[in-house]
C-alpha cells in the first residue's frame, strides 16, 4: 500500500509523515537529496535549464514512484511525483521559466509514465494558511528558507488546491492543520489516525473528510 503526504512547504508533511510510519509501522520514504547535476547550471541561467533540471527531477520520482509500487511494504511518503508535476514545475512555468513546448512536451512525458504506475491508495493533503506556514518555517530556522517571499508561498498554496480539488484523480484526504499542533498535542493526532482509519479501514463513519 502507498499513502502519500502532500502540503505547502511548511506544512508538516515531513513530520506526519514519521509519526505516521511509527504509529503504524508503515516504511517511510522522504524526499531524495542525492545530488542534482543540473542544480549549479540551473542557478546560473534559470531559463535556459529548467526544463533539463525538471526533466531530471520527474526521472527520479518515477524511480521512486516505480520501487514504491514495486514494494511488499506499506509506504508513507513525504512528497510525491504528483506534487512536483502539477505544483512545482507548473509554478516554474508560470514564472516564464519554461517555454510553451518544453512544458507540453514535460506533461506528455509525465501521461506515458503514469500508464506503467499506479495512484497512491490514498493522498493526505495537509492544507494550510500562509501565516501557519511562515511560522513554521521561522521555527525551523532553515537558513535557505528564510528569504521565501510571501508572493512564492502564496502562489504555492494556490496550485496546490487546484492540484488537490481539480487535477489529482486519486483518493484525497484533507486535512486543516493551522489549528492543530499534532507533534505535541496527542488529540490532534489521534483525530488525524481516526480520518485516516476511516478512509482507509472504514474502522468509522465520517461523512466529512476535512
């Protein structure tokens, strides 16, 4: 079974996603950092290499996507291939980054690989306010997040509902997080475990699933 956790950066994703794998012995699965051999190009000439810098991101989370389906396990995922398609390369797009032909040709690249995977059983998309996620990011204190302009984060939350509400195909739990505190609050997690039981045990009856 593959569960996948999607949400704005600052959302808790990386979090839930680790208490989730240990309440339930699930197999968690984070996002790659193995290194990008078009980052240093791509900060030098943005425009002449986001298409090759997402073009390799895509490869690498259809690899992802492919060993996870591949898998006995039970996988808990911190992102996947569906966030980076239809919010971050589209946001890159919108920023004049990718021409016309380099985006069509991304997406007919991403449709083939879809007709040899599968959709996660179910996407738990963790919607926040900007104002809960600029405080979690001052929080962690991350230097290279601290110069994120409100405009980007923004831009971010919008295509991640249409992405959630409008594009993604699959089974979709969503989940209001600005005022819960799930880490340290043992109720708030145990309401997120109940939606997630229901959803996918239908251990309970929940007619709402927000």
């Amino acid at each position: 079974m593959h569960i996948a956790i999607a949400g704005n950066i600052g959302s808790g994703k990386t979090t839930l996603t680790r208490m989730l794998a240990n309440h339930y012995g699930w197999t968690p699965r984070y996002e790659s950092v193995d290194y990008n051999p078009y980052l240093d190009d791509y900060y030098k000439d943005i425009a002449r290499w986001s298409f090759a810098l997402e073009v390799y991101f895509l490869k690498e989370r259809f690899r992802d996507l492919l060993e996870i389906n591949r898998s006995k396990e039970t996988i808990i995922q911190d992102r996947s291939i569906f966030e980076g398609v239809y919010v971050f390369t589209a946001n890159n797009k919108a920023m004049g980054n990718l021409s016309e032909r380099d985006f069509e040709t991304y997406m007919e690249l991403f449709q083939l690989m879809l007709t040899k995977a599968k959709l996660p059983e179910l996407m738990i998309y963790l919607r926040a306010s900007i104002n809960h996620l600029v405080g979690n990011i001052q929080r962690r204190g991350r230097e290279y997040e601290q110069t994120m302009q409100i405009e980007y984060l923004q831009n971010l939350n919008e295509r991640y509902e249409n992405f959630i509400l409008n594009q993604y195909k699959g089974k979709t739990l969503i989940i209001d997080v600005d005022n819960l505190d799930f880490e340290h609050q043992p109720a708030d997690f145990a309401a997120i475990i109940d939606k997630i039981d229901s959803q996918l045990f239908g251990l309970f009856t929940d007619d709402n699933n927000q």
